[in-house]
C-alpha cells in the first residue's frame, strides 16, 4: 500500500521541467494525498507545471527563485506557511551534474557552480525549513545524493564532491534536530530513466524513476519513523 500524505504540505524543489526528477516526485506526492509547494529558478517552466499539477485535482502553490540563495529559500518556505498553515515535507531535488571532464581542466567557476546548484541549494532550503517542520512537531527532508558518491566514475569530480557533501549535510542534519522530531535522509540515485538522460546517453543503464519516488515516498512517511541520517542507494545493479 502506497504511503498517505493527506493533510500533510510537501514542498519539492527543482520542478520546473516535464520529464525530469522533480516534476515525478511532485506528481508523486499528488496523488497521495498531499498539498504542494513546488519551486523552480525557471518561473515560467514553474508557472507551467503548477497548472497542469493543478488540473490533476491536487491543491499546489508555486515559489519561483534561484533557490541558491537564502532569500528564495526562505520564500519558498513562507508560501508553505502562507498558503497552507505549515510545512511537513521537504524533498530538496533542485541540482544535478553540470560538469563532466577531467578535473584537472576543471575552470573555478565551474566549481563553484556545481557546488552551488547542488549543496548550497540543499543547505539553503533545510535552513529555511526546519523551523517550520520544529513548528509541527517534526517532519521530513529527503535530500538528492548520488549513487557516484558510493561507487566514483571518472570525469565527475565536481559533480562527486557536491553530491558528498548532500550525504553529509544529510547525516549532519539528522542528528542536530532528533529530538525535535525532524528526519532528515537522502537517496542516491542511480542513473534514471529522465528526458535528458534518455537522449544524451543512449546506450546507459537506467532505472526508472518511479522506483526512485516509491523511495522518497518511503523516507518522508511514517513508515520510515525510524529512519533518519541515512543515505538510500537507489541504483538496482548498476
């Protein structure tokens, strides 16, 4: 039986695009019941899929804003409080890989913007939420690790870095705020069946990404009460 998210407010980062992660994990908290908040630095790819959320039946509100900086963060979260009374869920997928090559021709400015996209997203985000989840009573972060973190390819040095960084905010995190009642996991993905992964790398093993939600399901439900800091491989074989 699929988790039940009824009464409870998910906001979901990085929703801006059909086809890609965070649009299936916001479809996939709709359908179990819950109010969403969805953002996106793309505020009229966010306007998009806000209306085609919206005509699914499910109750959503949009914060567009460069969500690598505090400021967008903390608004996202305000349009929780605002327009749903609170916030119980917090799925921080907004990232992704930008650099691929060796790290010896890696430009500063690279660095600095994967990490960026990726962690400081990431740490912005649960800053401005965990308020409101202590406000609750507790609640949920599910943070976007990568599989690449346990198993390094070449060429993805950046990209690695970032993503180990995620897992060890994610641990960090979780064992500040236990007693408050505050989970906080990760996964890491595999790599998955999404638009652009389909047609950059035709030949690569892909999961789907309903695998990939049922998990995140997972970790911000009650089922997984006592699950917190823990990073979930979600890459079948690979």
């Amino acid at each position: 039986m699929p988790p039940e998210f009824r009464g409870k407010v998910a906001l979901v980062t990085g929703v801006g695009r059909v086809g890609q992660i965070g649009y299936a994990v916001a479809r996939g908290f709709g359908r179990a019941g819950a109010r969403l908040v969805i953002a996106d630095v793309n505020a009229a790819a966010l306007a998009e899929r806000a209306t085609e959320l919206a005509a699914e039946g499910w109750d959503v509100r949009s914060a567009a804003g460069d969500l690598t900086t505090p400021e967008a963060a903390r608004r996202a979260v305000a349009t929780a409080r605002e327009q749903f009374g609170g916030l119980d869920v917090v799925v921080n997928v907004a990232g992704g890989l930008l650099n691929y090559g060796s790290a010896l021709d890696l430009r500063p400015e690279q660095l600095d913007r994967e990490l960026a996209v990726n962690i400081k997203t990431t740490f912005y985000v649960s800053q401005a939420a965990i308020p409101a989840l202590l406000e609750r009573g507790g609640g949920a972060i599910v943070n976007f690790a990568s599989v690449a973190v346990f198993k390094p390819q070449s060429q993805m040095a950046s990209y690695i870095a970032a993503k180990s960084a995620v897992a060890g905010l994610t641990r960090a995190l979780a064992r500040e705020f236990r007693d408050g009642g505050v989970r906080v996991n990760a996964v890491a993905p595999g790599m998955m069946k999404t638009a652009d992964n389909v047609a950059q790398m035709k030949d690569a093993k892909v999961r789907w990404v309903d695998d990939l939600v049922s998990a995140v399901l997972y970790l911000a439900s009650d089922a997984a009460r006592a699950v917190t800091g823990d990073v979930l491989p979600v890459a079948g074989d690979v």
